[in-house]
C-alpha cells in the first residue's frame, strides 16, 4: 500500500516511499533542525520534520495501522 505515497523524481518518474525511508528522513529532518546554522534553515527543516510525521500518519493508516506512539506532526500545534 505504499504506493499511495509516491516520491517523484526529477524525470517525472514515481517510485514508492516505504515506511523505513518515511522514518530516516524523518529522523535525519530532525537531525538537520537540531544543528541549522540559521534560523531559515531550522524552520525549514522542522517544516519537513512535520512532512515526514504527516505522511508517517498517513501510511500506517493507509495500512490500517494505530498511529500512537509514532511522530506526529505537530506544526498546526503552533
């Protein structure tokens, strides 16, 4: 069911985003806002930290999957 979450490449050319390639961006995101050098970096990298945790979301419940306990995107939190 991955599939419904397709990264598109600069061809034009879809492939599917598993759940472990949603999590190391997520994680590497989060990584990235941790050490951002300027303040335009780190709201650009927590923007993507809450992408990743949305789409999380999305494909475990996509799979019929609980989403608790798993990153949520906590942008509209603020």
């Amino acid at each position: 069911m991955s599939e419904l979450f397709p990264v598109r490449l600069a061809t034009g050319r879809a492939f599917p985003m598993n759940l472990n390639q949603l999590l190391h961006n997520h994680q590497l995101a989060q990584l990235n806002a941790q050490h951002a050098q300027s303040c335009n970096d780190r709201e650009t990298y927590f923007d993507l930290v809450g992408h990743y945790a949305k789409r999380i979301t999305e494909w475990r419940r996509a799979n019929a999957l609980s989403v608790a306990g798993w990153p949520q995107d906590e942008r509209s939190a603020l």
